[in-house]
C-alpha cells in the first residue's frame, strides 16, 4: 500500500511540475506583452489573460522548467548560443534533463504551433530567484530548434 502511495505522490508532483504557467505572473511578462506580434486580452473580470501570437493567431502557452545546476550549464549554454551555432550547440550539449528541484529554472513561452518561443532562465540564490543573461525570443526555425532541445 506504501509502494502504490508513494507511485501516486510521484505522479502528483510530476504532473503538477508540468502545468501551464500563468503567463501574466511571469517576470518576462512585460517583456513579452510588449513585442509587436503577441496581443493579450483579460477574461473573467480580469483574472485570467488569454495570450496570442498573432502571426499565425496560435496561443501562447507557458512552463516553467527546474534543472540541477550541471543541466543547468547545458540549458545556459543553449539559450546564449548565437542563431549560427544553435544547432551546434544543441548537438553537443544534447537535451538537458529536468530535475524536481533544481536551483535553475527556465520559464519558457510558446505558441502552440511552436512558431514562436520566449526562454527566460533564472538562478536560486540567496532566496530569490536571479536573471541569467537576457530573455531570449525567436520566431520560425530558430523557435521549433530551442523547442526541441527541451519538448517532446
């Protein structure tokens, strides 16, 4: 009974760990609401917002990922990699693995056609979570490759 508890309890916070986002409540929000191509509409008196990539009309989903910091070079590596050397770098630093608790987190905005993507990577330290680099947005190929690296 213990066994089947705990398959359960595992499966809870796996599931839970893969849940769209609020996207409003990201920090990248404002960042990514103000790029000419997503357009945001309030529902429900305002507590819920639909978000849309306007290219293609596709909504814009979000996760948060969490990797260990080993990963977590390889997930830096990737989002800081140069349009040229993305596929490259994809390559040789291969699909990084997500962990339950990791000290970096990955905020990751995409249109369900998987047109357009947003990454923000972010670091625990000091009880708070730190901006690495810059929030990294890029549309068409270039989107469907940074997809990949961390979607089935």
């Amino acid at each position: 009974m213990a066994a089947a508890l705990t398959g359960c309890a595992t499966s809870f916070i796996l599931k839970k760990r893969k849940n769209m986002e609020n996207i409003s409540k990201m920090e990248m929000a404002n960042a990514l609401f103000n790029k000419p191509y997503i357009k945001t509409k309030k529902k429900f008196f305002g507590f819920k917002t639909n978000v849309t990539y306007t290219k293609t009309n596709s909504p814009v989903v979000g996760i948060c990922l969490e990797f260990s910091p080993t990963e977590g070079q390889k997930v830096q590596a990737i989002v800081e990699a140069s349009l040229e050397s993305l596929d490259a770098t994809i390559q040789r630093e291969g699909r990084p693995k997500t962990s339950d608790n990791g000290n970096l987190r990955l905020n990751l905005c995409y249109s369900q056609d998987r047109e357009f993507v947003a990454l923000h990577l972010q670091q625990f330290s000091g009880f708070e979570y730190h901006t690495l680099g810059e929030i990294r947005f890029a549309e068409g190929d270039e989107a469907h490759k940074l997809l990949a690296a961390f979607m089935k």
